[in-house]
C-alpha cells in the first residue's frame, strides 16, 4: 500500500472505517490480486487439465470423481479411436490432430472450470466444466459451404501443413548432406 496512508488487516475487514481514499486503494489492489488469481487459477487447471495420466488415478475418488474419470478416459479413448481411423496409426496427421483434440477438448473445460470455480465452487467448477465442453463441441461444428469445415479443422489443417513442410525441409537437408557426403567418401 502507498504513501503515508497505513490501512491495517481490521480496517479492510471492517470496510467502513476507512477513508474514501483508502477504499479506492484498496480496491484498486484487491482488483490486480484478483487478476492474478484468476491467471494463476487458469493456469494451473489449465495444466492439470492437460495431464491426461491423472485419468487413471483412482485411490481416494468418490464415485462422481471415477465417473468423471471414466468419462475422461472414454472420450480420449475415443478421439484416438476416431483418429487413428481416418488416418491410420503410423501417419504425422494422427499424432498432430490426437494433441490438437485432447488439447482444445481439456483446455476448454480446464478454462471453463477455472472461470466457473471463481463464481460458485465446487457447483461452478462443475457447470463450468460443462460450458468448456459445449464450447468445444461448437468448435467443432463444421461450417457450411464454402469453407466446409470448423474451427477445430481449420486448426488441424494448418498444424498438418506446417508438420509435413517442417519434415519435408528436414528431408531435403539430410538428402542433401547425404549426397555431399557421397562424393567425398564414394
């Protein structure tokens, strides 16, 4: 707190005791802490929300906790599944729309619970987890034509594209060095 004004712990608990002055202050600081919890919230469920592994976890969960986990493991189950389907396991378009899908999938309801537990935890954890999952089921809703395609589409064609140009770059420099290397030793 600035200046020469001293607002003790009792004076901001007790919010009427203070001067106009010092209300402003403290609000103007409890708004930058608010801001800040709100980053360090998203971020960490962000990155738990991200730990796919934590699905397998069950000691100490209730069952909602394993019928969520089960849930979890069933739809990235699922995405695998689907993936590996239209493109075949051992292709570079699997692997990049694999993370691209349990990426927007866990980031979006890892977002939507942060927001929703800074509202009404633990319900709000919960509907907000819901509202990231609906947003995410939108993104991926394909659009008519003429793009005929979604958000989350448009985002695997462009990872899918600069994939293949980073291997085909990485190709031609081995190929290169390979054929340099064969005129000097061959």
């Amino acid at each position: 707190m600035g200046g020469s004004m001293a607002i003790t712990i009792l004076q901001v608990i007790n919010f009427e005791t203070l001067t106009s002055k010092q209300s402003i202050e403290v609000l103007q600081i409890w708004g930058k802490l608010k801001r800040r919890l709100l980053f360090r919230l998203q971020e960490q469920t962000l990155k738990s929300g991200l730990k796919v592994w934590d699905d397998f976890n069950w000691r100490n969960s209730t069952t909602l906790t394993k019928s969520g986990k089960a849930l979890g493991i069933f739809g990235t189950g699922m995405i695998v599944y689907d993936n590996a389907r239209q493109h075949g396991i051992k292709s570079s378009e699997f692997v990049v729309d694999t993370v691209i899908d349990v990426g927007s999938a866990a980031g979006s309801m890892a977002a939507g619970a942060a927001v929703g537990s800074l509202f009404l935890p633990p319900a709000g954890t919960v509907v907000g987890a819901g509202v990231g999952l609906g947003i995410n089921a939108l993104a991926n809703v394909e659009f008519g034509p003429p793009l005929n395609n979604s958000v989350i589409g448009f985002t695997k064609d462009i990872a899918n594209k600069a994939v293949d140009g980073i291997a085909s770059g990485v190709s031609s420099v081995t190929n290169s060095i390979g054929n340099n290397l064969k005129k000097i030793f061959w």
